[in-house]
C-alpha cells in the first residue's frame, strides 16, 4: 500500500496529512477542488518535504474528473477528506451540506469500486456522538441525532461505508472521529485559514493575539465545568496527521469497518485554552463573556485507549504546543495563505 489518493489534501488536516504521508514513504495523490484551500499550500507542501505530489484542482463531486485521476494513478488506498465542515453554515444551507458531503463520498466510493481499490479512510468527528451522555466517549457509545446538517452528514457516510463494507467482503474502512484539532505546521507555513471571521475558537484566539480581532467572546461561562465554560478534547494538527499514517498501517490487515477516536483523551476548557495561548506566545487575550452558542454542548472528550492499543498511536503534543504553533502560523501568515 503505497499511493495513496488524498481528497481535500490542501486543507488544514489534508495538507498536514500529505506532509506525514511523504515523509513516512508513501506517495500521496492530491485532489482538492480549492474550494477553502490555497494553491500556495502545494508549494509549502513541497518547501517542507523538497516532495511536490501529484496534484489535480478537482471536485469530488465531479464523477468524470475524479475517474481520470483513478485511472492515471494507480491509487492503493484513499484518505478521504474533502467536504464541508462550518456546523452554522449548514444549518442555514443544508441542501448544499448534504449534496457535496454525500454526493463527493458517493463518487469515491464508487470509483473505488470500478478501480479496484479497496481501503478509505475516513474523516469522521466526535459530532456523531451527539450530546453524550458519559464522558469519556468511547467508539462503542451510540452514534446520536447530530445537532446540525454537517454532523449529520458524518453519521450518514459512516454508514454508507458501514453498508458498502456489509455488501462487498474485500472492501474495509477506518472511520477516524476527531475531537478538536488545533495547531499548525511548526514551521509556520501550513495551519488553519479559515474564510471571514473564524468560526472556531483557536484560529478566533490567533486573529485577536494579532489584533486583527478586538476580543475573543467566550460563548458562555455558566456550563456545568469547573470554570463555566466549555471543554473540549483539543488535538495538535500534526498528532492528528500522525493518526492517519498509523490508520493506514492498520488498514493493511483490517477486514470490514472499524472505527477510533482521535483525541488526547484530556478535556480543556476555553478560559484554560486562553491561558495555554497566554503562557505560550506571551500575548495577552482579552476576553468577554457572551451568550452560549446554540447547539454546544458543556463537555466533550475522548477515550482515545482503542487508537493506542490498535493503531499504536497517541497524541504528544500539548495544547501549548499548539498554541505556540497556530500564533507562529497566524503571525507569519497574518491574512491567511495568498
Ligand atoms: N468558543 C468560544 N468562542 C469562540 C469560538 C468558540 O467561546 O469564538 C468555544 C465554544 O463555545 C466551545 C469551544 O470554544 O466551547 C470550542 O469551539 P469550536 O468552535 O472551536 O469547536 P466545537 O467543539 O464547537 O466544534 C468542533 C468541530 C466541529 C465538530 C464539533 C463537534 O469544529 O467540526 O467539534 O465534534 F462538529
């Protein structure tokens, strides 16, 4: 299993992904359709491994485009990626959140099929767990009724793979759920670039320490946690992308589906977070407390004991660390990646 076909490979995590891929020997074929990526992040990819993959701009959901990539490539197994990701924005456009994210899933998975390949690995998130009812989640509690379009896409693709896998017995995936992933490149040069004003709290947090925001608003400091506000299991970018190449080592002798938590295992709160940042970069955040957001829940964290014991994979870096490295990445790349 060597070549391996990465939709959605210039985003946050697919581009940080690749970067792992190359360096752990793989040879990975890029397809992303730009549609919240840079073309520059090609050129970093390849600043940072002297690699420049092969690379095609198209839309998964472009079922003839994708087929020439299947066919001039002799794709082993693929890391799936692309899709739609912002929870608010797919409550307000549901009819795009569900026709792309399933739409590009459907076309890969049938591609697959026509090309004899016979592994994908997953881009799931804890979303699927809905509001849990016992911390921490493990990958057996039920999958729940998402609190929004894109979760629900997830759960939807899940068991499309889940159905596929029941239907032909060579075809496996690994559904990969992430808790939060934060950080970027330590480098500086790759991380997250989010259109507008960053819906999630770490690219948030960067833009202030910049000041190219005034204030971060903490979205509520009345959740049943030790300091009122929210927790989350935040995960390094880069121990997330170490995930999947331990994923893809599992996928070789995997029969059906199986599914892990990628997370640290640690809950950490917003205060806490920006404190993390404080203590990391030397800047200071200033803070209000605002309304909860819709939809939140007070807690959410991983137990991650199921991808150390099978997948032989654990997160290493701290959420310091990963403060450290967006701040560095939000400084060198103040508007984003031109
Ligand atoms: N938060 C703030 N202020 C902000 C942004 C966020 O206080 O400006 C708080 C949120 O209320 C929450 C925490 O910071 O308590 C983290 O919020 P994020 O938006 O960064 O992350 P979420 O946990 O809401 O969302 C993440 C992923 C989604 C996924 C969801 C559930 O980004 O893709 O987890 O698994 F669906």
């Amino acid at each position: 299993m060597k070549r391996i076909l990465v939709t959605g490979g210039l985003g946050f995590i697919g581009s940080e992904t690749t970067i792992e891929l190359i360096k752990n020997g793989y040879e990975p074929v890029v397809v992303d359709n730009l549609f919240n990526s840079k073309s520059a992040v090609l050129d970093r990819i390849e600043e940072l491994t002297k690699v420049r993959p092969a690379f095609y701009q198209v839309d998964c959901c472009d079922e003839k485009a994708l087929e020439k990539v299947f066919g001039e490539n002799e794709i082993d197994a693929v890391i799936h990626f692309a899709g739609y990701k912002a929870v608010a924005e797919s409550v307000e456009k549901p009819l795009e959140y569900y026709r792309n994210n399933l739409l590009s899933s459907i076309v890969v998975l049938r591609l697959m099929k026509r090309h004899d390949v016979h592994g994908i690995i997953f881009s799931s998130s804890a979303t699927v767990y809905g509001v849990p009812s016992r911390l921490p989640l493990v990958e057996t509690d039920p999958v729940q009724e998402a609190t929004n379009p894109y979760g629900e896409t997830k759960i939807m693709i899940e068991r499309i793979i889940e159905d596929e896998a029941k239907a032909d017995p060579d075809f496996k995936g690994i559904l990969l759920r992430y808790f939060n992933p934060i950080g970027a490149h330590p480098s500086g040069l790759l991380g997250e670039d989010p259109n507008g004003i960053p819906n999630n709290l770490m690219p948030y947090v960067s833009q202030v320490a910049i000041g190219r925001l005034n204030h971060l608003n903490v979205n509520g400091d009345d959740y049943p946690t030790p300091d009122g506000t929210g927790v989350r299991d935040y995960i390094h970018v880069v121990d997330l992308a170490r995930g999947h190449v331990a994923a893809l080592k599992r996928l070789e002798t995997l029969k059906g589906v199986d599914v892990y938590n990628l997370g640290t295992g640690r809950g950490t709160s917003v205060l806490e977070v920006v404190k993390a940042f404080e203590k990391a970069t030397g800047v200071k955040i200033p803070y209000v407390i605002a309304p909860r957001r819709p939809g939140d829940v007070a807690s959410n964290y991983a137990d991650c004991s199921k991808a150390e014991r099978e997948l032989h994979w654990r997160a290493v870096l701290t959420v310091e660390d990963a403060c450290r490295d967006a701040y560095n990445f939000q400084k060198m790349n103040p508007e984003g990646i031109k």
